[in-house]
C-alpha cells in the first residue's frame, strides 16, 4: 500500500545530525573575539548599513545552516541594520575556488554582495600540503588580502577584513580514523602564518583554532 503523506514528509527530509551544545558555541566565541565597537586596533568596526560576507571554506559555509551567530549579530547590533551574505563554499582555498564556467569570479561576487566587510576562512584544506606547503600559502595570502584591502567593493571605499582561523581537528577516537596528531601540527603552523599576515596588513585575527584544540582534549569518550 502507498506510504502516508507524514511518512513520506518524514522520508524526505534530510536527517537530523545533532550538534553537542558546546559546539553550537563556537560560532558565538568567533563572534565575541572579532566583532565589536572599534575600540582596538584588534576589534573590527561594524558600521550601520554594512554589508558583511563571509568567504572561505566549509566552517564559513556551515555556518548556513547552524547560523546562531548571526542571530546574535544583529542581536548585538539591533540598530545596525546589517546585511550579511555567505560566499562561502566548501573546501575553498585562498588560491582555489572553483566554479562552473559563467559562474562569476569572487570578485564579481563581492562586488555584486556590496562588500564592505570581509570574514575570511581560509587555512584548513591548504595545511593537508604540510611545512612543504606553508611558503605558498604565505605568498598567495599576501598577494590576495593586499588586493582585497585595496578594492572598493561597496562603493564606499576600502573593505575591512578580519581573519579566522581554522578550528582543530576532534580525534573521535574511532581507529578508523585519523587521531588528529598530524593535522593539529600541521593547523598550529597555518594559524601562525595566518597571524603573522594579519599583523603585517594590519587587519582583526580571530583564533579559533586553540580554543578548539582545547576543548577537543578537555571531551571524554
């Protein structure tokens, strides 16, 4: 017999993947670290009418669809009327973001979203090269925030950018898996650079990746 329109209803719903509280958190703690009345050359300002977009990788892409933080943003900033917009795509790398043919570049994209503040994810896919990759990742990140600070892609001059890092890798303890050793070394060298650049150009860095590898080692089981 023809299954009941609720089964059916049930069936087609993608299935529900519950997040441990403390990790529902972590966007909140990203939010806490980076956006906050310019007070400190280390706070990103948030002006009212800004258009925030975030680019990068797959935290940044997640962050779609466990999107407390941007709830608390406007929260933090009722009067701000922000926009925010998520360019973000999965395994996206400073240096590599591929797209089908007519896409759009992420220039035209920022353009496009009125970009006047930038949250960049990058880190995490490009520390798989290891120490031997570390130098390119330096190079092309360089290159690419010295010409994202000098576009204008709202019209209104200059973005300001802030950076995060990538967050630790959770040794889930299944002996199928990695234990995390040799990606959290290799992540610690990658959140250097990222520090290291952002000091340079002068732009927020938001650590995410300590706090992290500390509550990872703090779980049991």
């Amino acid at each position: 017999p023809p299954l009941p329109a609720s089964r059916l209803s049930a069936l087609s719903r993608p299935p529900y993947i519950p997040m441990r509280p403390p990790l529902l958190l972590l966007p909140i703690a990203f939010l806490a670290v980076t956006l906050a009345p310019a007070a400190t050359p280390r706070t990103l300002e948030l002006r009212a009418g800004d258009h925030v977009c975030l680019i990068g990788n797959t935290l940044a892409e997640r962050l779609q669809h466990f999107n407390g933080w941007e709830t608390l943003l406007h929260q933090r900033f009722p009067r701000h009327q922000l926009v925010v917009r998520n360019l973000a795509w999965p395994a996206d790398e400073v240096a590599l973001r591929p797209r089908a043919e007519g896409f759009g570049d992420p220039d035209q994209h920022l353009t496009f979203s009125k970009a006047d503040v930038i949250l960049a994810f990058f880190g995490f896919n490009e520390s798989f090269a290891g120490p031997a990759g570390l130098a390119a990742f330096k190079s092309d990140f360089d290159t690419w925030l010295a010409a994202t600070l000098q576009a204008n892609y709202s019209g209104r001059g200059a973005p300001r950018v802030a950076l995060v890092s990538p967050i630790a890798h959770e040794n889930l303890r299944d002996p199928h898996l990695p234990d995390g050793t040799t990606n959290n070394r290799n992540l610690e060298l990658y959140t250097s650079a990222l520090v290291e650049i952002a000091e340079k150009h002068g732009v927020v860095f938001a650590d995410v990746f300590h706090p992290t590898l500390q509550f990872f080692a703090a779980q049991k089981g």
